[in-house]
C-alpha cells in the first residue's frame, strides 16, 4: 500500500496471530527491494535453477 510518500507492507506472524506493518520511504523500499532479490538470486543459484525462473516479465512500455 502506498501512502503519500511512503510504502507500507504488510503481513503475519505466528501463522496469522500477530500481524505486522512496516512502513518505508521510497528508496528504503527500493533498496529493500534490490536486497530482497539479491538473497532470492544466491538461493536459486545454489538450487541450480535461474533467477528469471521465478521473477515475472518486465513489461516493455
């Protein structure tokens, strides 16, 4: 959810129990982004598989 100049996410814990907000500015998000697929590139890397396996297309407008 975007909120004037901030991006909220959320989500649950302990199986839906407890949920959770966290609220980022744009470039917190975006970095918190890259880092994020970063991780998910080393984990398929290792499993033997391609990042672009699991990352949707880019649209090309």
């Amino acid at each position: 959810m975007i909120t004037g100049s901030e991006i909220e996410v959320r989500g649950h814990l302990d199986h839906g129990a407890r949920a959770v907000s966290i609220r980022f500015t744009g470039a917190q998000a975006v970095t918190i982004g890259a880092a994020m697929i970063a991780c998910a590139g080393a984990q398929v890397e290792h499993a033997g598989a391609r990042l672009a396996e699991i990352l949707p297309s880019i649209p090309r407008t």
